[in-house]
C-alpha cells in the first residue's frame, strides 16, 4: 500500500463552539527567534546561536461573504484601546472519515485586519472575505 502526504482541502475551523466554513487557511507558524552571543574573552572570533523567544505568524482566514453576516467586523469593533475580545480557535485537517489527522490549537486570537472582498464588474466569481488574526501561541497535534 501507498503511503502519500495528506490533502490539505478538507479541514474544520471552530472558534468559540461555532463552525465556519473557510476557502482558505495561512499562516501556521512557529518560530524561534536567535539569540548571538560572545563573550569578551572567547578563542572563537565569531558568536554563538542560542534559540529564544517563540514567536508566532499571523493566521489569515478566507471565507465566502454572505448578506447579513457581519461576524468579522462586529468582533474587529470589540476592540476598545488595549482591549479586544479574544477567541480559542481549532483548525484541524480531516481525514476521509471526517476524522481529525492534525489539529492546531490557537490561543488567545483576535483580528488585527479584515479585508472586504474584490469588486470587479468582469468576474463570475464568489465574494471572498479575509481576517488576519494575531495570536498568542500555536499548539499542533497529531491525531
């Protein structure tokens, strides 16, 4: 039997107990930030690299826009000076069976930007709408 890399075009996004339905997922990732250091005293003539810091992208989510559905812009208004209200999402990448393969744990998010769909009076395409969201930490889990 074959053994092939998972798809990526059948996944779930849940965020506070609700399921949406996104075109598209971007941005899960992590990474550590270096650290160079030498000391004054080192034989070496060059410094060493520590890791540091984790730091985590921003996550982008594309969903088709529907009349009366203004979620994004309502939970972009929450934000009041340093403030936001902010949301534990799941993403997770699906097997045949609907099952989870992988799961991405996001913590704490909330939308630094929320981009309307294209206009254009030549295309026969669906409305698209994008949030970006901030995050403060990402978890993956193989199932």
């Amino acid at each position: 039997m074959a053994n092939y890399p998972l798809p990526t075009f059948h996944f779930l996004v849940e965020w506070g107990g609700t399921r949406i339905g996104f075109t598209e997922v971007s941005g899960l990732s992590v990474e550590n930030e270096v650290i160079e250091y030498r000391e004054g005293n080192s034989k070496e003539y060059s410094k060493i690299k520590m890791p540091g810091m984790q730091k985590f992208g921003n996550i982008t989510l594309k969903r088709g826009s529907f009349s009366s559905d203004n979620e994004y812009f309502e939970w972009l208004n929450t934000i009041k000076l340093n403030t936001v209200e902010r949301r534990d999402i799941l993403i997770s990448l699906l097997n045949e069976e609907h099952e989870p393969v992988v799961v991405w744990k996001i913590k704490n998010a909330w939308p630094v930007k929320v981009q309307s769909a294209d206009l254009k009076s030549d295309a026969s395409e669906a409305a698209i709408e994008t949030i970006e969201l901030a995050h403060e930490g990402l978890v993956i889990q193989n199932e």
